[in-house]
C-alpha cells in the first residue's frame, strides 16, 4: 500500500513521467512483436508472458491442494511438487537430523529467498513470481545444522494480510479494490498505479551493503533483514540515495566489500538512462552515529537509454577488475503501457515486449573513468538473465552469460503450467544456453571491414569489424540446459573453469544441479527420483587447493514418502554427495540465495 507521505516524495517523479508520456507518446517506435510479453523481474520483475496471461486480473481460486499431494492418475514414482500452495513458516530454530560428514571448516548461514504465498481470502495470484517473500536459513555449526523459516513482513504481506485477500499488485496479478471500498480509497488506488508505486516484497534475492543484509526483488524498494533470526526491519527506498525506478538483485562485489549494482532511471529530467552505482562497505560515523552506507552512494556511470520510454530489462551484469559490462537487450519496458495498465484491466508484465528484429547492445564501461571504452559492440537479439562471470585475458574483455531465444520463459511459471505434469507445457519453451562473448577493449582503425578481432585462442567467439567500425560479435556455446549459474566467487572476475547450476534441458522443472568444466565441455550431475533442488551454491575451502576444493549447498524438496526436505551437501571437486541434513520443516521452491561465514 502506498502511504501519503510516500506519494508526495513521488509527486516530483510522476509529473516528470506524465509530461514526458504526453510529449512523446506518438513517437514510440514501434516493434515488429508488439503482442510480446514479460513480467515480473524475478520476482523476477520483468519477464515475458503470453498476451491471454497478461490480460488477467487478480483471480480468486479454491484452496490449494497439498503440495505433496498426487493425482489418482500420478505413480508414486512420477511424483511432483504443487509449487502454488501456501507456505507455513517455521519461525523458531531447529536441528535438522544430518547424515554423511559435514566438513568441519564449514561454519556459516546460507539464506534462501523466493515466493511463499500465494493465495489469501478468495483471491490467489497469477504467476509464481508473484507471491509473498518467505526467507529460509540454514545456519551450520561444527557439523550440525539449525534450519529457521520466516515471512517477509513487508508492506505489501501487512496490507495483504490486514484485508485478507490480496490488496497489492504484482507485476503479474493486478490487484483491485474491494468493492467496497470509498471513493478515496479508490482514488489512492488509481494513483498508485497511473505511475506505480512498486511493491516491497522481496522475494528474489538478499543484498549486503555495508554490514547489512537486505531481501530484494527488483524495485526500488528493499527490506533490510536480520540474518540471523531472519525478522524484518526498515523498509528503504534507493530513490532517497538516488534516480532509480529499478535496481537488480544481483549486485557485485569487490575485494575490500564495495558493492558495485545497477539501476533504471526513468524519465527523471526527460530522459532514462541506467546508472551503475558503487556502495561502499563500510559506513561512515557523523557525530557519532552511523551514517547508511546508501547515503554515500557514488554513480560510477550513466548511459543513456537508447529509447526514452521503452527502457531495456536487465536482471544481472557482468564486472572485472577493471570493467562493468551491462548488456541493453531488445527486451523492454513500455512506459506509456504501463500508467494506462491499471485503467485497461491489465497486468504490469502485458508492458514488456520483446523486438526481436532489434540487435542488442553492449557497454563496456572503465570502472576508473566512469565512460564507455570507445569501441562499440553489438549482437543479434538475445536474451539474458544471468551473467556467469567476466574476465580481462590479452586486450580483452571475456563475458560469459545464459542466453535464450525467446521471451518463453516466463510463461513457464504461471500457475496453469507450471502444476500441469503432462509435459505438454513444455513445448514452447526456450531453452537455455551457456554462451561466451568476447570483446576485444581497443579496436586498431587500421583493421581491415570484416576481419575478426577476437585473437584468443581458446574460444571461438568473434568480433568483426563493421563500416561503421562497430564490432559485431558471436558467442561461442559452451553448453546447453544450463541456468542459476554460480562459480567459486574468489575468482570473480578472473578466469574460471568451474560452474554450477541447475539442468534446465527439457523443461523450466529443475530436477538436476550440474558442474560444467568449460575447459573439456564435460558436465557431471547430481539428482535424486522425485526430488527438485534449487540453485546450488559453491563455498570454497578456506587456503583451498584448487578453484573447485570446496563444497556445493543445494536445498532439495523431496516429494518420495517419508522423506523430508534437506539441504544436500556436495564435494566442489567430484560432485558426489558427502552430507544432508534433513529439516523438520517443508521446503519450498525457491530463486536465489546467499552464504555468509561465520567470522572466527
């Protein structure tokens, strides 16, 4: 719900946005794929849907079934997880029953994110991305492990939870008021959506800036948290620090804790533009209180959008040494669209397009300058959600990402099809590839048009020179079926060998995790019948021998009778289980997570 207070802070931005809506509305260019959708960015805000799923509004169902629960027409050994029912949490801390060996070096807290209610009242959401927060942590001491599961008691699950149906919109259910409700309250209502006032419920990732930890989706809002009872606290806004509408959930770090992120700026001062923005890690004591570290936000970059009203959706970036690399994907926003969703009975996702017959741009951006590097790099229309990882080799820039070909993806987490265990769903699915760019930083004006100026040796991507001495580049593919990429997060930004993720071959349905070795193309697996584990994440070993001496952490539903859910414990290096440690609690499906050690 959106409060007075915050609706006057937001009076400046939305008469900017309605001028330059007016003024420029009959000049939006057009898209060959205007029936092109996308919703909810990771929530995952901001990804594609089908236009029969974007026209629907909030929708009122029967109770859920259990999620356990299997079909007369379902065996025992086909069973399958019922990700639309309602999570309970399980506040209080208890010891999970471990099996196998933990090693002993490994002492911290891995936190879990991701949706956990999904209906309330008669009403339930349209799309998994949509439903509230639920944070999960797994804190593990001298071989044992304590699990603890919390709602995010933001803004948006109190109002939710004071009607009792749901109140606030999401970007794939669009929420009205009740009928009855005043005329203010409506009022209100229609304003808050003319120009959003986005929701707080940060379901898709945690952030740290500073020595805070904050549970994110991709709005301007994120909810600092304590990590280790897992309660919420203040709710901030990065439009007090600075011009971002957006923020991805999926910030960098560097070597001394600086958080390096990426935000949207739209239509402040009528223009958009994206802003790479640099956290630092500690904050600073005035008069003898500390001061939030965002208050000391610095703008490493600004670059321009290239359409003013249609921005690019991004969900991740790639960042050495010495660069940022943001990719400006022909995957956008239309913001005309979206302050007229709410009057035309529509969601927030049915305002993204995908325009396949545009290329898609990449900014390499010096860290130390703040500008783009004068070479120019283009490609043909891609799609990416997350980066792998970047690296600088020889004159140089290395990007490793998941791309796909569509905008299908989304489409895979509506409720309709993500329960439907016939497989029939799956047809339409793009599938995932892992893909390596590379962009050569200083391009010789002495180079012949149509040579290639990618001069390494160990992959085959390409970067040719056009007559307008832009570079046109081709990714080489390492692989396919692969997404939720993590590496060993010591070498970020370094060349790296090992990754690992979920196997994502023949549906969105994740049921294997993965090690791909991107040296010998070889890729090593991990599943269990009737079990689905979520992103795995690589701890390393501390003084570790070697890139992949550490440990894997899965969190894993298991649907087999009798068995309970556990967070699984893998070798880095053989990708052979060592340990699990089963909760007394249901697991659900969650996005992303994040591993905090334990200081000695």
């Amino acid at each position: 719900m959106v409060h007075f207070s915050e609706l006057r802070n937001r009076n400046s931005v939305k008469s900017s946005m309605m001028a330059v809506i007016a003024g420029q509305a009959d000049n939006l260019s057009s898209c060959a794929n205007p029936t092109g959708r996308l919703g909810a960015l990771n929530k995952e805000w901001f990804k594609p849907q089908r236009a029969a799923e974007a026209l629907r509004p909030l929708t009122t169902r029967p109770v859920l079934r259990s999620q356990r629960a299997v079909s007369s027409a379902t065996s025992l050994a086909n069973m399958s997880v019922d990700f639309s029912k309602n999570a309970v949490e399980s506040p209080e801390p208890t010891t999970a029953e471990v099996k196998g060996n933990i090693p002993s070096w490994l002492q911290g807290t891995l936190l879990r994110n991701g949706p956990g209610i999904f209906s309330l009242g008669e009403t339930s959401y349209n799309h998994w991305f949509d439903g509230m927060a639920i944070m999960n942590s797994f804190t593990i001491k001298d071989g044992e492990v304590t699990h603890r599961s919390r709602f995010l008691k933001s803004d948006t699950y109190q109002a939710n939870m004071a009607a009792n149906r749901i109140v606030v919109s999401e970007m794939g259910t669009m929420a009205y008021p009740d009928p009855s409700k005043n005329f203010i309250f409506k009022a209100i209502t229609f304003l808050n959506h003319t120009v959003p006032d986005f929701t707080d419920n940060g379901g898709n990732n945690f952030v740290k800036y500073g020595n805070d930890y904050y549970a994110t989706s991709e709005t301007n809002y994120i909810r600092k948290i304590d990590p280790v009872t897992l309660e919420t606290h203040e709710k901030v806004d990065y439009m007090k620090y600075l011009p971002a509408n957006i923020v991805s959930s999926h910030p960098h770090y560097d070597k001394e804790g600086n958080a390096y992120n990426i935000g949207t700026s739209i239509a402040e001062k009528g223009k958009t533009k994206y802003l790479v923005f640099k956290v630092p890690a500690f904050a600073e004591k005035v008069k003898g209180k500390t001061v939030p570290v965002l208050k000391n936000v610095e703008v490493v970059c600004s670059v321009p959008c290239r359409h003013l009203l249609t921005p690019s959706y991004y969900h991740s970036f790639g960042m050495t040494d010495n660069y940022i690399i943001f990719i400006e994907q022909p995957l956008k926003l239309d913001i005309v669209k979206m302050a007229t969703a709410y009057m035309r009975g529509v969601s927030w996702a049915s305002c993204i397009k995908f325009c396949p017959e545009e290329n898609t741009l990449i900014h390499v951006i010096d860290k130390r300058t703040g500008k783009e590097v004068a070479t120019k790099y283009h490609a043909g229309a891609t799609i990416v959600y997350h980066h792998v990882n970047a690296f600088e080799d020889d004159g140089h820039v290395v990007c490793d990402v998941i791309t796909y070909n569509d905008n299908s993806l989304y489409d895979m987490f509506y409720f309709s099809k993500l329960n439907d265990q016939s497989g029939s769903s799956d047809k339409s699915y793009s599938k995932p590839s892992y893909k390596r760019f590379a962009f050569p930083v200083h391009s010789d004006k002495d180079v012949a048009v149509g040579e290639d100026l990618v001069k390494l040796k160990y992959t085959t991507a390409s970067a040719v020179k056009e007559k307008d001495g832009k570079l046109l580049c081709q990714a080489e593919v390492l692989c396919d079926g692969i997404d939720l990429p993590r590496i060993n997060y010591d070498i970020n930004g370094k060349r790296h060998q090992f990754v690992y993720g979920n196997i994502v071959k023949e549906s969105a349905h994740t049921k294997q995790v993965g090690k791909f070795d991107t040296e010998t193309k070889e890729m090593v697996y991990w599943d269990e019948e009737n079990c689905y584990p979520s992103e795995p994440i690589f701890i390393p070993r501390p003084n570790g021998e070697s890139e992949d001496d550490g440990v894997v952490l899965v969190s894993v539903i298991s649907c087999k009778p009798g068995q309970s859910d556990f967070l699984l414990f893998l070798d880095g290096k053989t990708f052979k289980e060592v340990g699990r440690a089963y909760v007394k609690a249901e697991l659900h499906k969650d996005v992303h997570g994040f591993f905090i050690p334990h200081e000695k």
